[in-house]
C-alpha cells in the first residue's frame, strides 16, 4: 500500500471489529483543547479522551519528557527496573496514603489486580470461604471477565458466561444494603467514589464512610476504583481525599498517563504483601515511556495552584451549563466535582445523550454521555478559560438545534 494513502472513516467499518462506533470524522491533530480533524475543521475538546488527556493535546512538556526518554531507553521488561518507575513509585507513596504500587496499562487492569490481591490476601491470611466481593450496581470497573463481572451493567456480562462468582451487587450509595451486605465472607468491597460511566453519580460520603467502617469490622478490603476520579480530575490528587475516607486499595490509569497507557494500584505494606514474586504481572507494566509520561503529568496536576484552578473551573462550567438550563429548562441535574460533570436530561428528553452529543460535533464541541440520559464533561485539566467559553458557547448552540429538533 503507498505510504501516502489517507484513511478514511469507512475503513473503520471495512477492517475494524465493529465493536465501537466512532463519529463520522477523524481527528488528525491537536493542541490544548482544541481539536482539527480531516476537513481542517476544529472542535472545543471536553471529552479529554474520556478523562485521559489531563494535560490537553501535544503538551509541550509531555512531548519533550516522552522523547527524550525515547531517545534513552523504552523498554526493558520486568526482569530489569528503571528510573522513571522507581521514581513514579516513589511520588505516588509520597502524595498518597500508599506504601506500595504496581503499575500496569488500563484501569480494566488495575482492577483486576486489586479483587486478584484481595482474594490472594484473604486466602493467605484468612480461608478459602473468605471470596465474596461486593460491588455497585451501575459500577463500570473495565472489560475483562473479572472486571466486568464486579461492574453493575450486566450487558457488559451477560453474554460471557460462565462469569466469576462470589460477587454480589447493592445499589450505590444504599448504605443498609451495604452493611448488610458485608459479612465476614466479604474479602473486598469495590466502589468508585464518583461513578463515572454509570451516570457522573457522586457518592455519598456517609456511605464511604460506612463501607470504610464495615470493612474494617469484617476484616474485607476497601477497593476505590478511582480510575476516572483520580489524577486531579475531582480538584483533589484523589478524590478518597475530599471524602476524607482512604481505601486499603486504589486503582488509577486515565488521567495518570495523559494519553499514553497506564494503570496503577497503590496499596499498604500490609495488603501489597499478598502478590508475592511471580503472583501477578504484565510485560508492560512500569515502561519507562509510560512512567515518564505519569511523571510528567504528575509533576504538574499535584501543585494546589493547579488543583484550585480545576474547582475554579468546575465554577465556571456548571455556572455557564446551569444559566444555559435557566434560558432551555432541558437538564433536570447539573452534579460531578472538579472537571467531571454530568448533566442529566429532563424527562421529555430521555434516552437522547447520544443524539445531542452527535449535533455537539457537528457544531465544533466534543461532548461525552454516561449512559442515555446524561451528557459528561471531562476535558482536559488544564483547559484554559478561553476553551470553556468557546465551548460552552458551541455547545449552546447545539442545545438550540436538539431543542427545534425534538
Ligand atoms: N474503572 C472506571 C471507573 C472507569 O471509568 C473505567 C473506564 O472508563 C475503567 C475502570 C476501565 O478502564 P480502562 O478502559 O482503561 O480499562
């Protein structure tokens, strides 16, 4: 094939397993927040490459830091360490309640380490009757069988069976069910503290409070799934931090990369003590590349002035989405912290995210939903104020057009 043949979108279709359904436009570069694709047409970007790109589109930083490592060494291996892991370890210990990580490439991994390290603990330091795993109903957690199983959209389960057992699912932030729900069979409960996929639904901190407290009285690991919460995204490094509840297990990815793959969980000496040499692993896991991007992206969403101007940022959206609602009475909820927000539809417009999100693109603004009903926000963290207000206004503009439309 010459080296010069430009794709097109209907290659998607002809050689793609069609397991996605990607917009009708290519977007072939970026800067910031802003979006170009084939056509030379630019879009305000608030999806941040579904809460990844927390440094926004060719950071200049990133670029520099990624290939000058590019240009030492990529990858080794796991039989071999390197600096910029160690030095990742060694920043996330520091900012966080962890003692230890493991790194990976995805969140769906991170997962899958944290419920294999919880029932390897329990088995070690407990009986083998000590499996069950308690999740949330609506929960995402990723796409391998374990993952899927623990996350509470059974469409995403149903067709790969025989799932794994011993995982039991309660409504999100029910706090009796919960309770009630742990005994001392429990080896893990998982949550996220915000559930992203599953709605931009926060939870309570009572809640996390009663877990955290059930938890402890059963001898059962708290996971936080902060895959999509972390990394700055809620204008705290982790979100566990606002609610003031700190898990025995944190899952991380998304954001932690800027783009480039990577998953982590972070854990105590006590619990990191059940994946012994051999246990578990990746061929990936602790790439210099991916931990120096984590590095990098680290380096800048850690400093409190970069973590107030998310909250400041989080203002300036809901109150621009809030007065658009005032002039066009279509969200019956604006919610989500920092640069996570999901604006519910009002009734009359249910089962229609995806529909207006579709006029979003057409009119310059990337949008995503959380299931039918709700249009999310995740750009990028450093998205400047200039973006929003472009953005917002196009995503006004959109409004209009899905409003005449219905
Ligand atoms: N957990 C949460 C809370 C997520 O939002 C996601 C992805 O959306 C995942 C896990 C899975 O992450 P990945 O797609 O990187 O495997």
């Amino acid at each position: 094939m010459a080296m010069d043949y430009t794709p097109v979108r209907d290659d998607f279709d002809k050689y793609m397993i069609p397991m996605f359904s990607p917009a009708p436009f290519i977007p072939v570069k970026g800067h910031g927040s802003v979006v170009i694709d084939q056509t030379g047409k630019d879009y305000i970007d608030f999806v941040g490459g579904i809460a990844v790109n927390s440094l926004g589109h060719a950071n200049e930083e990133l670029v520099s830091n990624l290939a000058a490592q590019l240009n030492k060494i990529s990858h080794l291996g796991n039989g071999y360490t390197n600096e910029p892991v160690l030095k990742l370890a060694k920043t996330l210990c520091e900012f966080t309640f962890a003692e230890k990580v493991f790194f990976c490439n995805s969140g769906a991994e991170a997962n899958e380490a944290a419920l294999k390290l919880a029932r390897k603990y329990a088995l070690e330091n407990y009986s083998a009757e000590k499996n069950e795993i308690l999740a949330f109903n609506s929960a995402f957690h990723g796409r391998t069988l374990f993952t899927v199983s623990a996350g509470g959209q059974p469409k995403y389960s149903q067709d790969f069976g025989p799932l794994p057992g011993a995982i039991k699912h309660q409504d999100f932030n029910d706090i009796d069910a919960a309770i009630n729900a742990i005994t001392d069979k429990t080896c893990a409960v998982i949550v996220e503290p915000i559930q992203g996929e599953g709605g931009v639904i926060p939870a309570n901190k009572e809640f996390l409070l009663a877990l955290r407290e059930a938890c402890d009285r059963h001898a059962a690991i708290l996971i936080f799934d902060e895959v999509q919460t972390g990394v700055g995204r809620t204008g705290q490094l982790y979100a566990y931090m606002h609610y003031g509840v700190v898990p025995d297990v944190l899952s991380t990815a998304k954001a932690l990369g800027g783009g480039f793959p990577i998953g982590a969980i972070l854990t105590t000496d006590k619990f990191a003590s059940a994946l012994s040499v051999g246990s578990h692993g990746t061929t990936y896991g602790g790439n210099p590349l991916a931990a120096t991007a984590a590095n990098t992206v680290l380096s800048i969403v850690s400093q409190i002035e970069f973590l107030d101007d998310v909250k400041n940022k989080h203002q300036l959206i809901t109150q621009g989405l809030s007065e658009m609602n005032a002039r066009h009475d279509i969200f019956q909820d604006i919610r989500g912290m920092g640069l996570l927000i999901g604006c519910e539809l009002k009734e009359h417009f249910k089962g229609k995210a995806k529909a207006l999100s579709n006029i979003c693109a057409e009119n310059g603004v990337m949008v995503l939903i959380a299931g039918p009903n709700v249009v999310r926000f995740a750009p990028a963290l450093n998205i400047t104020q200039e973006e929003i207000e472009m953005g917002l206004m196009r995503f006004e503009q959109a409004l209009e057009v899905f409003i005449n439309k219905e």
